[in-house]
C-alpha cells in the first residue's frame, strides 16, 4: 500500500503536470482538425497554412534551451505555471484575430506557454520520487499527452459541430489559466540542487552536450523522425488522407482518433513495461530501434500505397512514434543527473526545430509543385517522400559502423 502521504504528494504533483502536457499536447495537434476549417473560412493555401501550424513547434524549440536552465534555477512549479499565462494570451489572441499575422502570433505564443509542460514534470518527478518510479511516471506523463492528442481529433471534430473554432479556443485560453493556478496552489516546492550554479557553470553543461558525439548520433532522428511525425501529425495527414484517400472531415477525425489511441496506448507500454523488459535484459536501445525500423517500414507503405494503409498502418506509425520518446532517456544516460535536463531540453530543441522546419517545409513544397502543374495528390506524395528519404538518411546515421559515442 502507498502511505497516505505518498499518495497525497503523488496527486499534488501528477494531476496538474499532467493537465499541463494534456493542453499541450491538444494544442500541438488541434490543427490537424482546426486547419481545413481556418484554410476556408480565411483563404489559407497550403504554404500559409503549414507556416501558421509550425509556429508553435518555432517558438516551443527556441524556450528549450533556456528553459533548462530556468528549471534548475527556478523550479518546475513557478516556470510552468507562469509561461502557461503565456499560453492562455495567446489562445485568446489566436481566437480573435481575423489574419494570418495574428494567428500566427497567437499560435507562437501558444507554443512558448506549454514549452515547459513535459520537461517541468520530468523535473519534478526526478526531485520528488526515486530513480525506480521514473518510467512508470514518464508513461504516465505522456499518457496524458496522449489523451490530449485523442481530444484533438474526433471529439474536437464533433465540437465543431456546436461551436465555431473562435469559441473552441477561448474556452482553451480559459482552460489553461484553470491548470496555471492549479500549478501555483498545488504543487509543493523543493530546493534544486543546481539552484547555486552560475549562469556561466550552467551555459558550460549546455555547451558540453552539443559538443557530445553521443548526443549528435541522436539527434538526427529526433529531427526528422520524431519531428517529423509531429509535422505530419499535427498538420499534414489530415490533408493528405483528404487529397490521396478521398475521406471527409468527420473519417479523417475517426482515423486521427485512432492515431492518438495507438499513442495512448504506446505510452502506456513504456509506462508499465519498459522498466520490466529492461530487468529481463532487453535494452532501450533495442526497443527504440525496433520502433523506429517499423516506424520507417510504415511510412514507406502509407507513401506508396496510400489507399492500402488504411486503418491499420496509420495506428501503428503512431504507436512506433510514442516510443521514440526512449530517445530522451538514451541521450540523458550518457550525462551526469544535474546535467540530464538540459540534455532532453537540447535534444527536444532539435525535435522541434524538425517539426517546425518540416511541416512548414512541406506546405512550400506542395504549393511550389502545384505551382508548375503538379496534381494535388503527386504534390502531397512527392512531399512526403521527401520527408521518408530524410529518415532513411537519419536512420543510416544512427546505425553508422566504428561510430564514437
């Protein structure tokens, strides 16, 4: 039994870090539904469309960096809550704007406010529980993010059907100001143990990660194959499952909801397995390998075959991308524990950066080929296997022979 204590502790800290990553989760993929209802009703082309979605993913990469830091510094309670403010600006902001400017400044905000949802909690966590509890906990985490990411699909499809997308996104600013106090009020606060370190002792374990080659044989494949299912997911099969496959909104939200319940339940099996098959010899770094090979494996059909990938293919891509998040715990493995979040903020800058540049990168693609007379559905293929050749590539690297790590 968990001692009374424990289990009050536990609630304080869980509940609120985990409504946190759910709103960012759910904001990470709320255009994935929002977007053909904003390109529309506002005239967005495809480029338009895919910049305006990436500005989160621009703005969430650049905190990564300093956020450590701040986390260190400061504590996950009053980094978290405080930037959430940020968030809730900016999904108000995002509401009442009428052009792509002020979407886009909503949107930036929007991904600076929820830069700290995961690695504030991960904090937490590391200064509250023991080293044993901290899978179950990250799956637990990312769980949570999961339910955001299945919120953002079907159900937001049906909500749209008895609110407008400005009312959807006022009652989010509203939602995120609701989990900012439940941060402030309920989170207990505990002394880090970096709190005296410098800004120049702090900026040195920065540079030490990003001159590691161990963390550079990652960080290709955060960038593109991490980054970018996040490019795709967020934005881009919902359009491409409309011009390959011929599905209206109401089939894309049934399949985006499948999607997301292949994450939840990935994360869920690294929550309560991953520490188990580890015991029994098996090591992280063959679970994320297997993963990422059926991942590509995927991806390759769905491009190819887009019409064959139907239900199945799609659900299993999301399940391999839920367990890429092993590649946070494989990079901080190779630093000390006081220097282990800011190798995950290094790394989810990379993530980012990928997502960003990637569904951004896709929409110009596409519109640049339909330009000189490509066909929607050549475009939409030529872009993603682009994107395909990319991991092809990242995936070489991370498998490279006689590689110093």
């Amino acid at each position: 039994m968990i001692p009374p204590a424990s289990r009050k502790l536990w609630l304080r800290l869980f509940v609120p870090f985990a409504a946190g990553y759910f709103l960012s989760y759910l904001y990470r993929t709320v255009n994935a539904v929002l977007g053909p209802v904003l390109a529309r009703e506002l005239s967005l082309g495809d480029n338009a469309l895919g910049l305006l979605t990436s500005t989160y993913f621009l703005a969430f990469g650049i905190a990564q960096l300093p956020l450590g830091m701040l986390l260190d510094r400061f504590g996950p309670r009053r980094v978290e809550a405080g930037l959430l403010l940020l968030a809730a600006a900016g999904a108000a902001t995002f509401a009442l704007a009428d052009e792509l400017g002020g979407l886009a400044i909503g949107r930036a905000l929007i991904g600076l406010g929820v830069s700290a949802c995961l690695m504030a909690s991960f904090k937490a966590f590391a200064q509250w529980f023991p080293p044993e509890r901290q899978a179950s906990l990250t799956g637990l985490i990312m769980a949570a993010g999961g339910l955001g990411a299945l919120t953002a699909s079907k159900p937001l499809e049906l909500a749209l059907g008895f609110a407008s997308w400005r009312g959807i996104a006022l009652s989010l600013a509203a939602t995120t100001l609701l989990v900012a106090a439940l941060l402030w009020f309920l989170v207990p606060d505990k002394a880090s143990e970096t709190k005296g370190a410098g800004f120049a002792e702090q900026l040195a374990g920065v540079k030490s990660i990003f001159s590691s080659a161990h963390f550079w044989r990652y960080a290709p494949m955060g960038f593109c194959f991490t980054g970018g299912f996040m490019a795709v997911q967020g934005l881009w099969a919902s359009r491409w499952m409309m011009v390959l496959e011929g599905m209206d909104g109401a089939a894309v939200g049934s399949r985006l909801t499948l999607i997301s319940g292949a994450m939840l339940a990935g994360f869920l099996f690294m929550g309560f397995f991953a520490t188990a098959l580890v015991h029994r010899g098996i090591k992280l770094e063959k679970i994320y390998l297997g993963a990422m090979l059926l991942a590509l494996a995927c991806f390759a059909l769905i491009t190819s075959q887009p019409t064959l990938a139907g239900n199945l293919l799609w659900p299993v891509l999301g399940a391999c991308f839920s367990l890429s998040n092993i590649a946070y715990s494989l990079v901080a493995q190779a630093f000390p524990p006081a220097m282990s979040g800011r190798a995950n903020t290094a790394l989810n800058l990379l993530v980012f950066a990928g997502a960003f540049g990637l569904q951004w990168g896709i929409g110009v693609l596409v519109d640049l080929l339909q330009a000189n007379a490509w066909a929607g559905d050549a475009a939409f293929r030529a872009a993603f296997c682009s994107l395909l050749g990319a991991q092809v590539l990242a995936l070489g690297w991370l498998l490279r022979p006689n590689r110093r790590t």
